[in-house]
C-alpha cells in the first residue's frame, strides 16, 4: 500500500458511521454528505503529517459538524441547527464521540442512513443506486458496471434519487418493524452489490477496496441482529461470510486472480465457513428459500469440498436451475454454464451460453467464459477471437493478464501442433 492509501482505505472504512451520525445531525443529506466531503479534504491535508486519529470515524464527524456549522452561519441560511448550549462545548469531541459509536448510535446510525437512501418513494434502481453512492462512496463508474448500464445513465439514476429524496420530505427516524421490512429486500441487494464491489476488485485495487466486502459484512450482521428469525437475511450473510473466507487464497503475490480450483484451500478461513455454514444449515430449517439462500447454498458445496474434483457439481448446476427461476438473469445464466461444462462438458456449457452474446455483448466474463469453452473444444481461432474481446473489455490489468494467460498457452499449442503452420 503506498503512504496515502491507508488514508484511502480508513475514508472508505470510515463514511457510513460518518455519514449517518451527521445526517442524524444535520437531518438533511446533502448537508451531511458535504460535511463528509469536507471532513475528507481535512484529513487529507492533516492525517499524512500528524498520522491517523484513534478512531478515524470519531475524528470525521467532528470536524465535518463544526465545517457544516461554520459554513452554515456563515451563509446565514435558515436551517435548523441544535440548541446553542449543544454546539457551543465544541473543545475535545472526539472521545465522547468514539463512545457512542460503540453503543447503539453505530448501528441505528447507519440502519437510518440506508433506509432512507432505500426510501419506498424511490424506484428499486434508484434506492440501491443511491446507497450505493451515499453509503459506500462508490464511483458513478463503478456503480455502473454494476448496473451494466452506460456511467451518463447512472449519473442521471443518481441525480433524480437524491432529488426525490430532497423533495420527499423523508423522516430521518429509524422506520418502524413494518416500514423496515418493507424495505428490506433493497437494503438487503444494496448490501450484496457492496461487497461484490470490494470482493471483485483485483491488482492493485485489492486492498484498497477490501473494506467494502468488510463493511458489507458487518452491515448485513446488523440486519440480521434486527431480523433474527428471516431466513434471507440469514442466507445473505452467509453468502457473505462463504465468499469472504476465500479471500487470501483469491489472489496471487502479484494481484492476479487465482481460479477457484486453483486455490489453496488451506488459505480458506474456516472460522469464517463454519460461520456461514451454520447460517444456511439455519435458513434452510425456515423451509422459505429465496434467492440470497440459494447462492449461499452454492457456496457452501465449495466450502465443503476438500479438493476441487470434490465439488458436487451436478447438486451445483441444480441450485443455479433453481435461482434462474427465481431471478432470471443471462448472468445467472452464465455461472450456471460453469457448473454445466464441469458435470456434461463444454459443449453443452456452450450451447447454454451461445443465445446470451447479443445481451451480454459489452460483458467481459461472457467473453472470458466462452473462449474457455472454445479452448477445451480445441476451437482455438474463434477461442482466440473471444479472448480477444474479453481483453478489450477488461476492467482491470489483473482481469487483462488472466485473459492472456490463455491465449499464450493458445499459442504454445498452435506451436506444439503438428497443423500449426497449415
């Protein structure tokens, strides 16, 4: 990590506790996404000389209230701040602070500042889109990779959601039982493309985008605190849980992606797959499956394989049947071909991914997956052509190497084959 990007990393760690102790403050959220901003600007000029606080949250939200409330007075808008008594006894707030964020605010903090970034008044799109961005800080960029849609498209996404928001005259109370499981199934995706985001991340992005899988962690321990008996909470952090545990064997020394069954397995935190194992055998009991069970189930067949020719493969190409039907997707689709091309070959994985080209065409795994395919099947000009595409797509230089890891062992064949120069 370079000597700024500790700083990068505590921000990112840091922005939700930050963000919802001040909208519960300032109870507006441009307010208090500004105070964040400007907070941020302070931390980048005073941490690198005076090192990091005791507790980088703590610090964040004191000085981004007392910068929201100098600009506040000074502009001398009519906004209404707490009573003069509060804000005058501004000497050492920190302390008192980090104390509370251990407490109950921490938690109802950020519960309030996603359920209303999840408000019902915004579109499904829109509310996660929003989260995404408040909550996490996530780039427009890598929101829409996400999304699979253009960066001007979730800019103007983003742009609506918080004007609705604005116009919304939200409550900034924690919702109540009712309104909170109303919106669960928002937080709940919002939550799940968080930690896909730093769980994705490879090269020299890794480590800097590793809180986000961490913070999506604890932030689905606390729905399920708040949800106990609700089996896709359950299996949601258990998905979590089961990815996470395989994130020191992901990636080699230099950053590349490692293959699954190319892991060393001895790497894998078991405390953590027992965790999530306990969870889905859980979830399981309540005999009300959805979509967060099913893929935590699929993780699980891995966590439970000592060796790779262990994965019950055929059990897996089922789970993935069964999700389609619940949450039809030419994603879902293409995992599922994975499955497919270990238990029936890669012909048939092929044939199942074949229809998908036109909707998955700006997609960099379709591309990947299918010159794959092509390769086993000794297809190694359109295996080529694939590659190719899979290349030019690529988000990141580690997705890049991994893709020209197999077009040089296209070549060394080619060379090594008795057909190569006809």
């Amino acid at each position: 990590m370079t000597d700024t990007a500790w700083i990068d990393a505590a921000l990112t760690s840091a922005r939700p506790q930050a963000v919802g102790a001040l909208l519960r403050y300032f109870r507006d959220l441009d307010t208090a996404e500004e105070a964040f901003q400007n907070a941020c600007l302070r931390a980048l000029k005073s941490w690198p000389q005076n090192g990091p606080p005791r507790d980088p949250a703590a610090w964040l939200i004191m000085v981004g209230r007392n910068v929201a409330i100098d600009d506040i007075r000074r502009s001398r808008k009519q906004r209404p701040l707490p009573e003069d008594d509060v804000i005058s006894d501004l000497d050492d707030a920190e302390e008192e602070i980090a104390e509370r964020l251990d407490g109950s605010h921490y938690r109802d903090d950020i519960l309030r500042l996603l359920f209303i970034c999840c408000h019902p008044d915004l579109p499904a799109t829109q509310q996660i889109a929003l989260a995404l961005r408040i909550v996490s800080g996530l780039t427009v960029k890598q929101i829409a990779r996400a999304f699979l849609v253009t960066e001007a498209a979730m800019e103007q996404r983003i742009t609506r959601a918080k004007a609705r928001v604005a116009r919304a005259d939200v409550p900034f109370e924690t919702p109540g039982a009712v309104e909170r499981g109303e919106r669960l199934a928002s937080v709940a995706a919002m939550i799940y493309l968080i930690f896909n985001e730093g769980y994705s991340a490879s090269g020299d992005t890794a480590e800097l985008r590793a809180p986000l899988s961490e913070e999506a962690i604890r932030l689905a321990r606390l729905l399920l605190r708040l949800f106990q008996s609700e089996p896709e909470i359950m299996g949601l952090t258990a998905l979590l849980l089961l990815q996470h545990a395989r994130a020191a064997a992901r990636l080699d020394a230099d950053g590349a992606l490692v293959l699954l069954d190319d892991q060393d397995r001895s790497l894998w935190n078991q405390q953590m797959i027992a965790e999530g194992l306990a969870l889905i055998d859980k979830a399981m009991r309540h005999r009300r499956s959805g979509p967060y069970q099913v893929q935590a189930a699929i993780a699980a067949l891995h966590a439970r394989a000592a060796k790779p020719e262990d994965t019950d493969w055929t059990q897996i190409d089922l789970l993935y049947g069964a999700l389609e039907q619940m949450q039809p997707s030419p994603v879902v689709t293409l995992n599922r071909s994975v499955a497919v091309s270990k238990a029936r070959g890669a012909e048939a994985a092929l044939a199942m991914i074949e229809p998908l080209g036109e909707r998955l065409s700006n997609y960099f795994h379709y591309f990947g997956v299918r010159g794959a395919y092509l390769m086993q099947l000794g297809r190694n000009d359109e295996a080529r052509v694939a590659f190719d595409r899979a290349i030019a797509l690529a988000n990141t230089s580690a997705e890049a190497a991994h893709i020209r890891m197999h077009l040089d062992r296209l070549m060394r064949d080619s060379q090594q084959s008795p057909n190569a120069s006809k």
